[in-house]
C-alpha cells in the first residue's frame, strides 16, 4: 500500500524530503505527520482540498473542526476583505473585539466575561493556570484519554511536556474512580479539567450524569469546573453545556469560532475572569499580541451572527447524527468490528465492536484495519484525519456523505470477504 501511495503522490512525497532538511520530520505539527509521509494541500475550495499532485478530496477532516465553514464562504470572504481595506496590525482595540466577545457571552450562558488566545492551547494554560493563581492550589484533575493542548495531551502513559504542571489524571466516564481521586486530592486540587466529549481521544461522549456528579462534586467542594469545548461547541448554539444543562464555572474554546484564523477564548463567572481586569490592583497580565487579531475578531464575529446561527448548529448536528447512524448500520449489518462515536457533525471510527465509553476501550481497535481503511479512503478521494476521525463542514451535502457512505460500504465488504 505506501509503494502505491508513493506513486499516486510523487510530488507530495518530494516536498516532504525539502521539508525534512529544515522542519524535524519535515512536520511543524505533529497531528499531520502521517507514516510513510504526508500529502501536501495545494488549494482549498467549499469542502474540497486539492493536493500538491493535482488530486481532490472531499474534505472530512476540516482543520481539525476549525474549518466549519469550509473554504469559501462568501460572507466570510467579504469579513476579510474588508478589513483588509482598514489595517490589520493596528495595535489598538477593535471594535469587532467587543462584538465577537458579546456574540460568545449571548451563546454561552456560563460565560460571563471572556479573553481571546490565539490557539485553544493558550486558553487552556491561562484557564488553569488562573484558577490555580485564584485557589492557591496547585493540582489540576483531567481525565485519560484527554487532549487540551499541544502540551495537554494524556492519551500515551507519559506525556514528559505536562511536566511542570501537577495534574491527576482520573479514568474518564467512571465515576467510582474519578471520586476516589477527588476525594484523596480535594484539599489540593484547584480545578477539574475536562472535555465533555473527548475529540482527539476518539470523539468519545462523557455520559450527561458523569458531568452532572463532577458538576455537583466540585461545587459543594468549592473546586473550579473547566469545560474544554474547543472542539463541541459547535454541537448547539451554545455548546454541549446546553445540550446537557450543565453549567461550568470557566469554558474554554477555539476551532471554528475565529472562522479558520487563529482563535482561542477562555471565558466564564464574572469573579473568576475579573483577575483580569487590568483596573484592579494585582491583575493578572494577559497580554498575547495577536489576542484581538483583527481577521479573527472581523471573520469569527461574522461567522457567528450571519453563517452559524443556533439553528443552522442544530441542523449540522442532526446531520451528523443521521450519517453516523447509517455508517454504523453498515457495519452492524455486516456484523464488521467497526463503528464511528460521537455527537453530531464530529465522529471517529473505531475498529472495534462493544460499547466505547473510554480509551480503556479501545485497546482491541485494529490499528491495521484502520489504517487500511485511511488509505482507502486517500485514494477513493477522501480527507480524512490519519487517527480516523471526521467531522462535517456546512457546504458538505447528501452527495459528500453518500461518497463516505459508499467508500464504507465497499470497504466493509471487501474486508468482511477477506475475514471469512
Ligand atoms: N482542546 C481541545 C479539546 C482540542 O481539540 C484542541 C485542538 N485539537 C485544543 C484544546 C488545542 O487547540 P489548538 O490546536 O488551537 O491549540
């Protein structure tokens, strides 16, 4: 399969070797890295890419769910072109800072106050490490599985990058062992970290009680709840918080909501976010210079009010739903140890049968299989991300799903063959 690869992709695979003498790996970030090497894009268009080597994929891996809106909305497109015409590095306030944070505040109930970041990462660093300057406590619980970050990552045994920070990492959707962890660590613990559905760990949803019993925990023991809805607040209006009827402290975000530009927000109770105000003596300093960046402010206002109203968001979600569940029954009539989890428009297939309520489950997912099933896809014309994971932008339509649905369909019986 990768001498194949190799031959379908020679341009591709030439641009890797030039980048591999001055990027380590030829890679600046390791989620494209993709064994033997990876496909460079050329150009993007609606919901398709077009790489290096001329091919077009329809495009199911969506920066990572940052790419909502695909690649040309023309709403987004006119943001953009008008703040070109008036600057772009003006090192003063904006106004669309303020309309971009009032938007966010609408949506998210929680969210009383929010700051900007550039990238979800920094919204994780300055929500906990706010928290921890608040509580005067150090420790902060995440769960396995969980990715908040480029330096937040527990999904291997040992993440060396987290080093300087003193995190508890309980087994997520289990709440017997998360409380035994609470309740041994309460007196130190400053906050609970977590994603109430993972994405990078497998887009694998927390149950609505094991949120409800952390949410319930934390506040009669006076510790801070952070949600990461980084990757789910796109599943409503105002994220899975709303779905669930569950109300964080602190959330933080990114992805889609800077409209494709860099974006990062951490927001939530107005006495906890007021360390930040620089009025007040003893302020915390938050001061990134591209916070209020204005392509970001501009597009990820734009982006909110017109393009992805509440109503288009639950629309994405149902469509979503819809097309995990015919993917599933696929392979369920084959009885193919293959399913896709999630929650609306993000989903991550899994070769495994059972229930998956943790990575603690996935230990039987065929690696192989999966891999198979990505170059598959590659040469079928379909983008997917090298760990399996897809999640709808607002131009796909019946014709992008129907081509998934087939490519599944092809795949599940040619292998079911092979297995019996
Ligand atoms: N939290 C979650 C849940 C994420 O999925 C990600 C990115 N995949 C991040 C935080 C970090 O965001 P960024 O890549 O913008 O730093």
């Amino acid at each position: 399969a990768h001498e194949r690869y190799r031959d379908a992709n020679p341009r591709s695979y030439q641009q890797h070797r030039k980048a591999a003498e001055v990027l380590p790996g030829g890679n600046t970030r390791t989620v494209l890295y993709s064994d033997p090497f990876p496909i460079t894009l050329a150009s993007a268009e609606g919901c398709r890419v077009t790489s290096l080597d001329g091919k077009e994929y329809v495009d199911y891996l969506g920066e990572f769910t940052a790419g909502l809106y695909g690649h040309s909305d023309p709403l987004l497109r006119e943001a953009v072109e008008s703040a070109l015409q008036s600057g772009w590095v003006r090192g003063g306030h904006i106004e669309q800072e303020e309309k971009l944070a009032r938007l966010i505040c609408d949506r998210f109930p929680s969210i009383e106050r929010v700051r900007f970041t550039n990238s979800g990462t920094e919204a994780t660093l300055y929500a906990i490490s706010a928290v921890r300057a608040i509580s005067g406590r150090s420790k902060v619980l995440v769960f396995d599985g969980a990715y908040h970050g480029g330096v937040f990552v527990f999904k291997t045994v040992q993440n060396p990058l987290t080093a300087p920070f003193d995190f508890v990492v309980a087994p997520y959707n289990d709440w017997d062992g998360t409380r035994a962890l609470l309740e041994a660590n309460a007196q130190a613990l400053s906050c609970v970290l977590i994603e109430p559905m993972q994405g990078s760990g497998g887009c694998i949803p927390a149950s609505p009680s094991f949120l409800r019993q952390l949410r319930d925990w934390t506040e009669q023991n006076g510790v801070t709840l952070i949600f990461d809805e980084v990757m789910t607040s796109r599943l409503s209006g105002g994220g899975l918080q709303e779905m669930y009827g569950i109300t964080p402290d602190i959330t933080t975000l990114g992805k889609y909501i800077g409209a494709g530009f860099s974006f990062g927000a951490f927001g939530g109770r107005e006495d906890l976010m007021s360390h930040f105000d620089p009025s007040r003596v003893g302020a915390f300093s938050h001061a990134g210079t591209f916070n209020n960046n204005v392509f970001t402010m501009t597009a990820g206002a734009v982006g909110l009010e017109k393009v992805f109203t509440p109503i288009i968001a639950e629309q994405l979600t149902e469509r979503g739903n819809s097309l995990r569940e015919r993917l599933n029954e696929i392979a369920a009539q084959a009885s193919f140890p293959m399913q896709f989890t999630g929650v609306g428009s993000l989903m991550n297939v899994h070769m495994c049968g059972g229930e998956i309520e943790s990575v603690r489950d996935l230990t039987g997912s065929d690696m192989n299989l999966r891999d198979l099933f990505y170059f598959d896809l590659i040469e079928r014309g379909i983008w997917p991300a090298r760990r399996g994971m897809f999640n709808l932008s607002l131009p796909m339509g019946v014709l992008e799903f129907s081509v998934l649905e087939e490519a599944v369909k092809d795949f599940v019986r040619v292998r079911s063959k092979l297995f019996t």
